[in-house]
C-alpha cells in the first residue's frame, strides 16, 4: 500500500553528523540520505531527544525520493 505512513527514525552524533538513519539506499552515506529527505521533506522532520529525529513520510514518497537518487527501492 503506497499510502502506508513510515517513520525513518535518524540518529546523530554529538558532532552533528549522521550516523544511522533507514531506509537508506546502499549508495548514499547516511548524511547523503540525510540531506534528501531534508531537501525535499524537511516539514516532515521531527526531532527528538538524545540525538534522535524522525521523518514520517508515506512509502510512495520515500520510493520516490530513492528513485531521484538513481536507486529505486
């Protein structure tokens, strides 16, 4: 189901770097995965505590995020 909510739980570093994040392609870093999901979906980021955040996206829109990044699913 294309509709289905999905939460990528993010997990960051006392730097600020990425170090964890799902859903991620195998290709991107998790900071390149990172700056997608924020550049195209930045209201849908919550951040949390103990460097955590979230991103609550529908599947359909994570494929497609995946896709502009030259690797679908």
């Amino acid at each position: 189901m294309n509709s289905q909510q999905v939460i990528i739980h993010v997990r960051f570093a006392p730097n600020g770097r990425v170090i964890q994040i799902s859903e991620r392609p195998a290709k991107l870093t998790p900071n390149q995965w990172f700056d997608v999901l924020n550049a195209h979906a930045s209201s849908a980021f919550r951040p949390l505590a103990r460097g955590r955040g979230i991103f609550q996206l529908t599947r359909a829109a994570i494929e497609a995020f995946k896709q502009q990044t030259g690797r679908p699913g």
